[in-house]
C-alpha cells in the first residue's frame, strides 16, 4: 500500500512538473506597445519573438483575446510546440489577416500571412485569412510542421489558401475556403469533420506527392463540401500538382455543382496517370460515382480503413492525432 501511494505521489509531481515546463502569454490589442511585461503583447509575433522559452517538453501557449490581427506571423523552427488559442466564443472571433499575393510577395511561397515551423505546431479558435482576393496565388497559412492540429480553425482565402506542405497533419472541426488549388503541398494531412468550401469554379485540392511510395497524401473524413455560385461551370475535387499526387475522400457529402468526373487532369488534354484518387461512401448529388474520371478508384472497406487518422498518420512514433485533438479545449 506505503509503495502505491508513494508511486501515485510521484506520478502527481511528474504531471505538475510537466504542467510547470509550459508557459502561457496572452496578446490582446488593447495590450501596451511598449512594455517589459513578458506575458502580454499587442501582437502574435511579439508573443512569438519575446515570450520566454518553455522547459524541456513543454508548450508556448499563446491566448489571443478576440479582435482582428493586421500582420504576418512566423513560427520558426526554435519554437516547437507552440499553441495559438483564440479566446472569442468561435473562430470568426480571432482572425489573423494579411492580403499579400504571389506577385506584391514576389513568390506564391513568400505571401503567406501565417507561417508555421515549428515541430508539434497546434492552433484552435481562430481564423486565418488572406484578404488578397482573386488576385492569383495568395496563402492564409503554410504548415510544414510535423504533428500538426489544427481544431476549430477557419482557413479564408482564394488561390492556393492552405499550404499543407510537411509533416504529419491532422485538421477537425475546421472550415477551409477558397477557389483554386486552395489546399495544396505534400503533407500527410487528414481533413476531419469540416467543411471545405469552395466559391467559383476551380479544384478543392493539388496534391504534390513526388513518388509512388512516399507516405503522404491528403484525406477527408465525414466532411461536407459545399459550394458558391459557379454560374452553370462544374468544379472539381483535385488535379495534381505533381505526378503522384494521393488524396482520398471518405464518408464526404458532395454538391451537385462537382463534375461528374470528380477529378481533372492539371491540364486540358493531360493525364492523372500515376495519381491515386480514391473515394468511398460518398454522398449528395455530387456523388455519381459511375462518372468519375477514369484512372480514379473506389476503395473497398479494407482499404479504405488504411486512411483512418490513427493508421495513416501514426508515424514510427505512433502519434495519436484524435488524442491530441481532444486535448484542445
């Protein structure tokens, strides 16, 4: 008995001391300009660049008060395990905006207003947006963090919007928008419980997988697409950016305005050779499944269990998305 609670006493000082190793700041508008104070800050990348380091393990968790936030923002690779929490009562509360595009940033890759880094990056409750509007390649957020989640979040852009580009990532509970291309890189990336919204006709996906055996690819599960008004012109569900791009859409209602063809070749006249395009259990009157284009597959239950979020982005570490989500508030 003496040695069970000895060992409880000890798990209880391990768990605090974990909880200790964290360290939490809040930015808020109303926050002073100039200040000593290290836990309040006007603006995220303040937060980012002057909040003190976490202990070994431990998280920056950032509460960010509702308000509109006009700035570009950099997780680098020295902040791993950084949390942005949206303090409003949604995410439409806390938006991080900027209107860069690929032409004013010189670079589709240079016009992102949130960029993120950082190992373990997780944000939850707020929006990021890009204002550019269909001015061309223009990204509300790059993600090229390993053991992302992303929970609650909305995603507001145009062209190219969500830059999933690295590493294991896991979204839900998300609303992602945009016209063309506008969730694109080469992530191992599961879409979970959201809603995709596309506004004109163009591509929900352009999935960049560079060889037949690399283990990315996209995957939504129980989402819903929706879509604006695309003045009688159909839009589609991918086309590759690269060669052997992988995206699969599972349990996912599906509009009337998507092709027949569900799938598009990246250019007229070309091939989805190479590609694997697969869905299951589509519903909605954009699932005519008979129509999709040929080269595209519907997977059997077996298959289809393969990119289930706890297989397909387990890793060797054997991460736990669906855990990780559930920690968020």
């Amino acid at each position: 008995m003496r040695r069970l609670l000895i060992f409880a006493m000890a798990v209880s000082l391990l768990a605090g001391s974990a909880h200790a190793q964290s360290v939490v700041v809040r930015v808020s508008p109303d926050a002073p300009r100039a200040s000593s104070n290290d836990t309040l800050f006007p603006t995220v990348q303040m937060a980012l660049d002057h909040a003190p380091q976490p202990g070994p393990g431990g998280r920056l968790i950032i509460q960010i008060a509702p308000g509109v936030y006009h700035e570009r923002v950099i997780i680098t690779q020295n902040r791993p395990r950084t949390t942005l929490q949206g303090m409003g009562s949604g995410p439409q509360d806390v938006v991080i905006t900027a209107a860069e595009n690929a032409k004013s940033a010189g670079g589709t890759f240079f016009s992102s207003t949130v960029e993120a880094y950082g190992p373990e990056f997780e944000a939850d409750n707020l929006t990021f947006e890009n204002a550019a509007g269909p001015t061309g390649q223009a990204v509300a957020l790059t993600v090229r963090s390993d053991r992302a989640v992303l929970k609650h979040c909305r995603f507001l852009g145009d062209q190219d919007t969500l830059f999933a580009d690295f590493g294991r990532q896991y979204y839900v509970d998300d609303f992602i928008e945009g016209g063309v291309d506008f969730i694109f890189g080469d992530a191992a990336a599961v879409f979970a419980d959201s809603e995709i919204h596309i506004i004109r006709p163009g591509y929900l996906t352009a999935q960049s997988r560079t060889e037949p055996d690399q283990s990315t690819g996209y995957v939504f599960l129980h989402d819903r697409i929706t879509a604006g008004d695309m003045g009688g012109r159909p839009f589609f569900l991918g086309r590759p950016w690269r060669r052997y791009a992988r995206v699969v859409f599972l349990d996912t209602e599906m509009p009337a305005s998507l092709s027949p063809q569900g799938w598009s070749a990246w250019t007229r006249g070309g091939s989805i050779e190479g590609t694997f395009y697969a869905e299951r259990g589509s519903t909605g009157k954009g699932a005519r499944i008979h129509s999709r284009l040929a080269g595209s597959y519907q997977l059997s239950e077996s298959q289809a269990a393969e990119f289930q979020p706890s297989r397909f982005l387990a890793g060797s570490d054997h991460w736990d998305p669906i855990a990780a989500a559930e920690r968020l508030p």
